[in-house]
C-alpha cells in the first residue's frame, strides 16, 4: 500500500485538498477548512498545485499532473471522455453517453461524474444539461458556474458536443 501524501492550498473558490502519492494525483476536493499538510509532500503534489495556480490566474488550459483516480471500469471511462472535453467547451451526460456507445446509460454517466474525485483537472464541470442548464456539481453550482465563466462560456450553453 502506497503513502498518500497530503497538501490544501488556496483558490479563488475555497480551500483545495489534494492528495496523492509519489507518483500520481489521487483526489482534488474543495473543503471547509484546510487541515495539517504532510510533513513531506511529493513533487507531483507541488506540481498540481502549480497547475492549479497557473489555471486559476488564467495561465493554464490543460494540465499535465499524472492523475490516478481510483473507480469502477465504467467511472473511469466516463472521466476519461471529460478529459476529452476541451477548455471552455461543455457537453451533457446523454453527448457522453453516446460517445461511449452506451446512449442508455445517460444516468449510470451522471452517477460517475458526480463521482469523480479529481475536480477541475478531470472536469466535470464542463457537463451541463442537455438543454443547456446547470446542473449538479459536488463543489456547488456556484463554483460550477464561475469555472465555466473562468474558461469563458458565460452563456452556460452547450458550446460543443461530441
């Protein structure tokens, strides 16, 4: 069993708590209050607290951090398409249903991106209703809002499905 290492940092929207190992990102969350960091904290967590940084002043559109989400099969094949889902564009659950051939699975895709553990870097906040509205978001809707305004879709529309 790895250490999982610890460090929260600042953002506009709150404290983040990330968490990983020596080699990988294994959770972003925003939390109420930020507890003792790690004695010793892994390059790969400055690193994603640098993407972070970089992405919130507006200097970053992609990250780079290893990431390691831990999930089903069919989580992970859910995060791996809003991977896919490009700075400042959004898509709706049935777009990534239907991407993944599965256009049944609308609920099962819903389920997954609320439980994605890895926020703003696997971005499910780029997945919107289908009729264009906000809808659930983990952080609360209003952090899910101000990052699509932060990438630049002030609408809140679907700018791109798949």
């Amino acid at each position: 069993m790895k250490t999982v290492y610890t460090l929260y940092c600042q953002s506009p929207l709150g404290i983040i708590e990330i968490k990983g190992t020596t080699d990988a990102v294994i959770s972003t969350f925003f939390v109420q209050e930020g507890g003792a960091s790690s004695q010793i904290i892994p390059d790969v967590l400055l690193q994603c607290q640098k993407e972070l940084e970089e992405y919130f002043i507006g200097a970053r559109k992609e990250f780079n951090v290893a990431l390691a989400p831990a999930g089903t099969e069919f989580q992970k094949q859910v995060w791996d398409e809003l991977l896919k889902i490009g700075y400042g564009n959004t898509t709706s659950y049935m777009a990534i249903a239907k991407k993944m051939n599965n256009p049944g699975a609308v609920r099962a895709v819903g389920l997954a991106n609320g439980k994605n553990p890895i926020g703003i870097i696997i971005p499910c906040h780029r997945v919107i209703g289908g009729d264009g509205s906000l809808t659930g978001y983990a952080g609360g809707l209003w952090r899910k809002k101000w990052l699509l305004e932060h990438e630049g879709n002030t609408s809140g529309n679907v700018r791109t499905l798949f």
